[in-house]
C-alpha cells in the first residue's frame, strides 16, 4: 500500500498563511481569527459557518496537511484549499504557488470514496491518530506470523496462509489478531479471536478508542469525531473499498479476505445503517440462522443478498451442506473437491422479496 507522502515544509508555510488572511477577512474576534496547528492539520474557526455561536475558541474547521482537503464538522462542508480560497477571495502572489497547489491536491488524493453518512474529514482524523503495524505491534506485544508457527497452521487449515501481512499473534494468550489496515501500515481497528477454547470471549473487537486505552494514550479529539472514527474502525477494509463498483458486506473480516472490493464487520448485530444507503453494497452474510435472518431485513428494504440455498442446490454441494457456513468455508469445499462454483458467486445476488425462499 502506497505511503501517502508529507507536504513539503515551503509550500505549508504558504498555505498557513493564506488561510490565516481568510480567517481573518471573515471573522473580526480575535480568537476566531487564529489558527491552531495540531498534528497533522490546522484547526480554524469555519469561515464558511462562522462556527460556534456559543464558544469563541471553538475550531471545528480543519485543514489536513496530508491531501490539503478541508473539512468542517460543525457544517459538514468539504472542500480543498483551493475551494477556500477561491470561496473566500484570497489567493496566492504568485502564480507557480496556486499551480503547486493544485499539483498536490490531484496527486494526494486519499484512495477512499466519499459517502454521505461518513465524512471525508473522519478518514483523515483516523489516519492522523492510528498507530502503525510496528506501534501496535510493540505495544501489544504481538509477533509476526512466520511459516511453522502454531498460528500459521491455523491460517493454512483456512487457506490464508499467503495472507500474513494482515494478521498478528499475541503468544500470551494465543489470540489471532486480524488488522484493520489503511494507508501508511496504519492500524484503524483490528479483532483477536482465540485459538483455543474458551467459555466466553472468543472475539474481542478493538476499535480506535478501545486501541488508544490499551496503549495507554489520550485520544485527543471532538465527541463527534470519536463517534465517527469508532465507526470506521469496524468496518474492516473500509480504506481500501472502492464505492463505485459492487461491494460486498460480511459478517466477519475474514470471509472478506477471499472476494475483491469487500467489508467485513465486527459481527453480524453491527448497525449498518451508513451502508444502506449505498446503491452499489450487496451483502453476503453466513449461512446460518442469524446471518439469513439479516439478509432477509435487508431484502426487505431492496437491498441485494446472497442466495446461499439456491447456490448450493444449484451447484451440486448438497452433501456439503452442513460444512458450509460461510465463504472461507466454501472456499475450502471448493478447493477440496475441485469446484469451479467459486466463479459463479455473483450470479446469486438478489434484491427481488421473491427470492427470499432462495436465501
């Protein structure tokens, strides 16, 4: 995954101080015309809302260094420094500066799709706060997964073992740690499941909040944003989704190891209420009561979902039936018994209410 490289120290100068002059062309208290520089971004009173109306210090505008995209979580508007500017009636002396500008802008575009109901400036606050792969790994005192190991065998049994870049192993108490991965090698969330039997806590989900207790640190940020970024954090592979093309929604981050442009979530009770409303998102939950039971709400409200019975009639793996709960599983049968069935997944998508018998 390509590192997303830092604005260079010249052209941040220059664009802290022309954001400066539209603050202070916008707003006449003194403590709404300051900017505040935090880690990773510039914090501004929005000079498009003006703001809180209540508290004067309050800076809910912020500019992110890493893509020069701006985002203000009072009014929900989202621009790039050049918007602001050209919104604003302030530009640059000189004219190479506006053209590095917008050079930058094009070429730092995050890899993530806007949509409605998760704000591009929630993907930025996360990717400022996360810690990378070698932080967590340090501070959890977790371990690489090498060929031979206990845990290794375990992917092999599941047909990962070519997958090891997106887990990590706590040998204390022999959890498998499954990363929630973003640009950078940063850590947005991640899920342990234990590797022995256990009466309870077989799953333990760790968003970016519950991460942040664990290594012992504050987590610096508005109500608003928590909220939002502990969202993010358990939607497994959400940096990498491409919301234009089909996605498909499982119950856990494993099955969405196997399939291409896919979301695994913490379980199947996880509110998907943000994903809904997307036109593109299907969903292929396990092949078992709970799961089938959620696919058919969401047929219901004309999403599509998989039809796992009619898969399975279909394509002759009745006696499989009982092995087959979700796809690492039928990746598994399909691997043992040669079926190229794997090929036809996405013909069994519905969003018809007819089909729910199918499901």
């Amino acid at each position: 995954m390509e590192e997303i490289k830092n604005i260079s120290e010249e052209l941040k100068v220059k664009v802290r101080a022309m954001i400066k002059n539209v603050v202070v062309k916008e707003h006449t208290d003194p403590n709404k015309r300051m900017v505040k520089e935090m880690p990773g971004r510039l914090t501004v009173a929005c000079p498009y809302c003006g703001d809180s109306h209540d508290d004067v210090h309050k800076k809910r505008g912020n500019l992110y260094w890493t893509t020069l995209q701006y985002h203000c979580f009072n009014c929900g508007i989202h621009t790039d420094v050049y918007g602001i500017l050209k919104d604003h009636g302030v530009g640059f002396k000189d004219k190479m500066d506006s053209i590095n500008v917008i050079e930058y802008i094009k070429s730092h575009k995050l890899k993530v799709n806007e949509v409605k109901t998760m704000q591009y400036g929630i993907f930025q606050k996360i990717l400022e706060l996360a810690p990378t792969r070698e932080e967590l790994k340090k501070h959890m005192k977790f371990v690489e997964i090498e060929p031979g190991d206990y845990p290794w065998f375990y992917l092999k049994d599941r047909l990962l073992q070519n997958k090891t870049d997106r887990f990590l192993y706590s040998p204390s108490d022999k959890r498998l740690a499954v990363l929630n991965l973003g640009p950078g090698n940063k850590v947005i969330g991640y899920q342990t499941r234990s590797l022995v039997k256990r009466k309870n806590s077989r799953y333990l989900t760790y968003d970016i909040e519950r991460i942040y207790e664990e290594m012992d640190r504050e987590l610096t940020a508005e109500p608003e944003e928590i909220a939002g970024m502990k969202k993010l954090s358990t939607l497994f592979g959400i940096m990498m989704v491409n919301f234009q093309e089909d996605v498909t929604i499982f119950e856990g981050p494993i099955d969405a190891m196997f399939m291409q442009n896919t979301l695994g979530l913490a379980s199947v009770g996880r509110s998907t209420e943000e994903l809904d409303e997307i036109p593109t998102v299907r969903y292929m939950f396990d092949n078992d009561d709970p799961g089938k039971k959620k696919m058919l709400e969401k047929l219901r409200r004309g999403k599509r979902v998989f039809m796992w019975s009619k898969f399975i009639e279909e394509n002759n793996m009745n006696i499989y039936k009982k092995k087959i709960k979700d796809l690492n599983d039928l990746v598994m049968v399909s691997w043992e018994c040669k079926s190229n069935c794997l090929s036809k997944v996405n013909d069994y998508f519905t969003d018809s209410r007819l089909d729910a018998y199918y499901l």
